[in-house]
C-alpha cells in the first residue's frame, strides 16, 4: 500500500489527479484525511518550488506611519515587504557566508580602498527600466548624502567617492574597510530607479513581486512580477499578502484557521501550545538578535555612569532566559555582539544578576526617584513581561523602577530612539562593524543609547581598515569592553528567531539572521498544496 499511496500522491502533485480524487483513493487504503493530507504536503514539498496561489503571513510590527521608503525600514513589516519588491547588491547565506546578488561580481584593491561591483545584467525595475550602475551609484549617493536620514547611514561613512566605470560601479573609501561587500547587503540599501531620488516612496524595485497594495498598519500586498530575472528560485506564489497583527494571540489565531500561512514573533510561552495545532510547525533558530533596554547616556538621570551600572547589575539575565524565552535564546553580556560573529572574544567575563553591586552603584549615583522604562507588546515578545521582571529584581536592589505601557501602533516612530529609556531589539548585522556602526558610532541616526565617545568611534574606524585578523579581533574587544561597561544598553539577552509555518509551505529553511528566513519567506516560499 505504501508504493501504492505514495505514487497517487505524486501524481497529485503534478496535477495528474484531482486533490478530491486522491483524498477519495487514500480513504479506500483506509488513511485518515488528516494523514492523507500530510503525505500530500510532503510529496508537495519534496516535489520542489510550485507556482500558484496567495502566500499570506500575519506580522506584528506594522505601524500607521509606515510607508515605503527603504532608508526608513525600522519594523518587521517594512523589511519583510521590502524584501518582496526590492532587492540589494549582495546578500547573507543562512551560513553567514556573502552571496553575490544584483551585483554578480566584485573585489577590492590590495588596500581595501577601493571596491569595484560589477552589476549584473539583464534585470530590470518593475517600471520596466533596466538596471545599470548609474541606479546603483545614486542609491548609494541618496544613503550616504548629508541630507540623509537612511538607517544606513552609519555604515555608510567614510566614502570618498562613488563612480560608474561602464558595467562596474566602483566605490573609494577615505579608509580601507575589508567588509565592504558585507555593508552593501543592509536591508535599508534597496536598489532604485535613480537610486529612488525621484520618488523614494514609490516602492519600485527590481524584486520578484511589485507593489500593488500599501496600507500601512493594515496590509502590504504584492504581485508576481513576470520580469523577475530569477523566477526559478524566488516568486512562486501569484500574491503574497503581509497581514499586520500586533496581537499575538490574534496571530495564532489566524494561524490555527488557515487565513495565514506563516507568522513571526511566537512568544517563547505558547511555543508548546501551538506545537499541537495540527498542520503548524516551529521552526527557531539562534543568532545574533538580541533585546535592548536602551538608555539615553547623555540624558539625566542615565548620563551618570554609575546609574547605568546599577541597572545592569540589577537585571536577573537567567530569569529573563528561563522566563522570557523559555530557553529559546541565550544570556547577554551588555554587548551587542555574541559568538554568533566570527572575530567575537568568548573571554569576557559574564555579568550576573547582583542586587548588592547595584545598590552600590545606585547610592553612588546619587539618585533615589523611580526610573521611568516605557514599552510596549511590539518592542520584542514578552516585552511587557520582561520590564515587569526587571522592576521586581531592581526592587531587591533598592531601585524603584516605573513601567509605561505603550501602546504598539507609533512605538517605534514615537517613542523609540526618543524615550531616554525604552525598550527595543535588534536583528544583529554580518559583522561586529556594521552593528557598532549602526548603533553605537557617535554620528549613526540609530544610535538609541546617545553613545558619543570619540575614543570609541576612532577605535571602530581602525578596526574597519585592520586587514590582520588577530589584531582586528583584539580591537573588537576593546570595544565590547568599553560598550559593556560604560555604554548604555542593557542586554539581558540574546533570542532565538521563533516562526510557526503551516505544513502547506514548501521551501521554508530558518536563517539565522532574521524571523521568517530573514525576511526571504515570502518572497522564496511556495504553497506545496
């Protein structure tokens, strides 16, 4: 019978037998219609990518002042729907390895100064333009130009100019940064018609689906775009569909009744509850995200470096483990980087929970009023439940700690990276560089804790330009001691990515960069019925 079921089974899949006709036939070898169904999805999956059909995913994350500019991406939302219609010039294998992308090519003078890409031909926009080295060059312009508000725009420093040599599009740095290549895989670096200077908000890209809906906070719909230069790999589905669902029990929900194929953001808690949906898997996987209590150094009362030690000594990171993640996720060290990254020094000594270095600490500050820590369900999940954590093991340290509640739609417009404390997360970077440069150099627009330390940022220039290894990895670790101790991020811990897909999906592999194949599902994936 096995022969039997298995062959009727691929024949449906090829279309050779009705779905009906073959529920029909496996009822008569006596299989249930839930076993039968699974076989289906499996054969479906094994069978390979299958064009068709509507790829929806509920997302929390999306905001009423989302639009679609790239530079702005600050959500899930925004970067999943962005990876659908746009696309960069290179991209992170799931083994951390660089993937040449729009750009086919590229390598550096001996320096590391000048980096040359040479980009791929035969593509074009979804306005039907075709992509040149002109469009790259202006994209890149538009980032890194004075006026710019680009997330990008730390990694981006350091130019010295940008140029088109025919087919190539070379860039000449004021000093050598040997990860170039990895700077040009940052999400916010969409390439546009024009570099999008003409309408930035257009949503014109060269990715497999293009815009056709845009309804920030609600939806974010794309259709396959039939001039896609590699539809043999991505653009499956006809449509995918983005469904913005803040709430978390909302999202299972849709889940559990199929209106949704996949979701992002499972909270650790319910991973065993919905383990037992029939037809919904788990998938997870570790990296270098982590959650973030950001406090602002140059506002009173955390520009006292002893009121930020304080608050990190008073954080139980093993409770917020065990609690907050279930397990799914590891401690965190006040350092934006882990082992995840390869020139990470696993030397450093750990900080525990300790309530009588944080009344020391506390009492030299000289302060003693509540501290204010504002968030919200859509900082990170659990987020609500971990400053509850926070402020009851700060409580043991004598340190009154005072929780806002926020509500999720303008969070991360309105209260993050304004808020002198507040509650974030992010996905990590490719290189210790690109996240030291985002987040930590003093001139970064995302520089959320207000870190403005010259010695810090003249340290990062010349870890970028040091070409030994063992000398760049000892230089990171200065850094880290330096964020660690005198920064203001409070880093309890670092996450696993938890998604939970339906059965129906084929393709679907976890990258350790980001929550649903760092933002590819959508664009990768495929109905297997």
């Amino acid at each position: 019978m096995s022969n039997e079921i298995e062959f009727l089974s691929h024949q449906a899949v090829r279309g050779r037998m009705s779905r009906r006709d073959f529920l029909g036939r496996a009822a008569a070898l006596g299989l249930t219609a839930a076993f039968a169904n699974s076989l289906l999805g499996s054969a479906a999956r094994a069978a390979g990518p299958i064009k068709g059909g509507l790829l929806k995913a509920g997302l929390v994350g999306g905001d009423s002042t989302d639009d679609l500019n790239p530079a702005g991406i600050n959500n899930q939302v925004r970067g999943a729907f962005t990876r659908c219609w746009g696309e960069k010039l290179t991209d992170v294998a799931p083994d951390g390895s660089l993937i040449p992308w729009l750009a086919e090519d590229y390598g550096s003078s001996p320096d590391a100064k000048t980096w040359t890409f040479k980009i791929r031909k035969g593509v074009t926009f979804h306005n039907g333009k075709e992509l040149d080295a002109n469009d790259v060059l202006a994209t890149i312009e538009r980032h890194a130009g004075p006026e710019s508000k680009s997330g990008a725009l730390g990694v981006l420093r350091g130019i010295d100019t940008l140029k088109v040599d025919g087919g190539n599009f070379v860039i000449t740095l004021k000093e050598a940064n040997a990860d170039l290549p990895f700077v040009m895989s940052d999400y916010h670096l969409v390439i546009q018609p024009n570099g999008g200077k003409d309408d930035p908000l257009a949503g014109i890209g060269t990715g497999p689906y293009k815009v056709v809906a845009h309804e920030p906070g609600v939806r974010e719909v794309g259709e396959r775009y039939d001039g896609y230069w590699d539809l043999a790999s991505r653009g499956h589905a006809d449509q995918v569909e983005i469904v913005v669902i803040n709430d978390a029990t909302a999202r299972m929900a849709s889940l559990q009744s199929g209106q949704i194929h996949m979701m992002n953001r499972v909270e650790p808690k319910v991973v065993e509850l919905i383990k037992r949906i029939p037809g919904v898997t788990i998938q997870n996987v570790a990296g270098s995200a982590h959650y973030v209590l950001a406090a602002q150094c140059n506002t009173a009362p955390f520009d006292n470096n002893d009121l930020r030690l304080a608050l990190k000594y008073a954080i139980d990171r093993q409770e917020m483990v065990d609690k907050i993640l279930s397990g799914y996720g590891s401690l965190g060290n006040d350092i934006p980087v882990n082992a995840a990254y390869p020139l990470f020094s696993d030397d450093i000594e750990q900080r525990a929970f300790d309530p009588d270095k944080a009344a020391f600490h506390f009492k030299k500050s000289g302060h003693s009023d509540p501290i204010l820590l504002r968030t919200s369900d859509v900082a990170f999940p659990g987020a609500v439940d971990a400053a509850q954590l926070f402020q009851q093991s700060a409580a043991k340290a004598g340190i009154p700690i005072e929780i806002r509640r926020e509500p999720g739609d303008g969070y991360w417009s309105s209260v993050w990276n304004k808020a002198p404390f507040s509650a974030s997360y992010w996905t990590g970077r490719p290189t210790q560089d690109q996240q030291y440069s985002t987040a930590y150099l003093s001139t970064a627009d995302w520089n959320e804790t207000r870190f403005f330390r010259p010695d810090f940022d003249k340290l990062l220039i010349a870890a970028r330009a040091e070409l030994d290894e063992a000398k760049r990895r000892a230089m990171y670790r200065d850094m880290a001691m330096i964020v660690r101790d005198e920064g203001g991020a409070i880093i309890p811990v670092f996450n696993d990515w938890i998604d939970a897909v339906s059965e129906k999906i084929g393709g679907f592999t976890p990258h350790p960069a980001g929550e649903l194949m760092g933002g590819l599902a959508l664009a990768s994936c495929w109905l297997a019925e």
